[in-house]
C-alpha cells in the first residue's frame, strides 16, 4: 500500500518508522511518504494560511499549495482515497480501519488553524474518493496526530504487517466486543491470583470464561456497542 500524508509539521511523523510499521516499510509492504505541505508555496514566506472571507477568528489554508500538493501526488493514481481528518467527519472505527487496508494508495491531508478552504475538497472529489473522518468527539490542534492514529490503526491490518495474524482476531473490537483480561507469570503476584479457569488447561472452559468477560467488560464499560436489551425500554 503507498500513503502520503501532506502537512505543515512532517516530523510529526517519525515515529511511523518505528516498530512494526517501520520494519513494514523496510520490507516494501507500506510506502509511506510524508510531505511538508510548504513545499508548495512560491512565496517568500511560505505562506499556507490567511484570514477567513465573512469574518471570524483565526486563519484559514489557503487553497493554491493544496491544489498543486494533490495534483503532484496522485498523479498517475488510479482513485486514490483521500482522507482529510476533522472532528466534523464521519467517526473512525475498526470497521473503517480494516476497509480502507485494502486500498491501494491513500493520502491524507492535515489541516491546521480554523480548517482548510471548502472548494479543496470539491477539488479532491475530481482526483479521487474524499473523505472527512474525526478519530471522536474531541477537538485536536490539527490532522497529524489524527492521521498516525488511523496509518497505524489501517497498516497493522495490511496482510504480513502483524507477524502472527491470530492476534489481530483476538482483540477488541473485532467481534463488536472488548477484548477479555490477559495475564501472565506469575501465577500470584501482590497477593492478586489469575483466575483459576486459566490454569485449568480446559480450553473449552478458558473460552468460555473469557467470552462471559467480554460481554460483562462490555456491558460495563461500552454499553452502546452491544444490541438493546430486551425490556430495556417498557415505554417504547
Ligand atoms: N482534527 C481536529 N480534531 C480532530 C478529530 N477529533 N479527529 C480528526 N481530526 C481532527
């Protein structure tokens, strides 16, 4: 899978060569090419913001480097998804992670300040599938931090990324549940025991255990993820 990622602080994105999706990139499955936005610009200043028409606090991206950074990088591209993180997109989840890991070519456009020129993403539309995606319903600085929380999320799914791909089935999530508690040696540790059931040797009893702990964690902590009760609401 290639992915570029158009921003005004590229740095950010070093981390992305660490660990799994470093190792993705030196075995050539992940092309990841992050671009400083400003290199764009024509003036002296770099400039990529300015004041909003209509009035109103703060600055707004200009559209002119937008345009020629997304000409240079999907030229030659099929129908690349391009992706604009916003906290007014539609949300992020697993189920959006594992869809756009069969892309061939994603590209992703952080904004900073107020937001980027609307007529950018009616000119993204003409060179491939747009879309605005907030990671929740909180607001960030800017796209970056956003963006390397959805390349992770889509690249540990792009197949030989995770080494051993029964861990990507066994974790929150990906049955609409949260994941069961995990434990390790040893077997007592600050007077706290592992559940005996997980020393039984009894698969068939372990899976059920750990089935019980998902749906009660989920019950309790994400009670919207699971399908209403019947006789939860008598008055409707
Ligand atoms: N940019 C600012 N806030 C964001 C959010 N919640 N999700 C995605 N991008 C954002």
């Amino acid at each position: 899978m290639r992915i570029d990622v158009l921003s005004i602080f590229p740095s950010y994105f070093d981390g992305l060569a660490l660990s799994l999706l470093g190792k993705a990139q030196d075995a050539g499955i992940l092309d990841l090419r992050v671009r400083d936005l400003r290199e764009w610009t024509s003036d002296r200043h770099r400039t990529v913001d300015d004041t909003p028409y209509g009035g109103g606090a703060g600055m707004v991206m200009k559209p002119e480097p937008w345009g020629l950074a997304l000409d240079e990088v999907t030229e030659g591209s099929e129908r690349p998804t391009v992706i604009f993180p916003s906290p007014a997109g539609e949300l992020f989840t697993q189920a959006t992670a594992r869809e756009l890991s069969a892309r061939e070519h994603l590209v992703f456009g952080c904004g900073r300040y107020e937001g980027i020129d609307e007529r950018v993403f009616e000119y993204a539309a003409t060179l491939g599938d747009v879309r605005l995606i907030s990671l929740g319903d909180y607001v960030l600085n800017g796209g970056e931090v956003a963006t390397m929380a959805m390349i992770e999320a889509i690249g540990r799914l792009i197949p030989g990324v995770v080494g051993n791909p029964e861990s990507l089935v066994e974790e929150s999530h990906e049955d609409g549940l949260l994941e069961y508690p995990s434990y390790t040696k040893p077997s007592v540790w600050r007077e706290r025991e592992v559940p005996a059931v997980l020393l039984s040797g009894n698969h068939g009893a372990i899976a059920s255990w750990r089935r019980e702990q998902q749906i009660e964690r989920t019950r309790r902590r994400r009670p919207d993820l699971l399908p209403p009760e019947a006789g939860d609401h008598p008055h409707s």
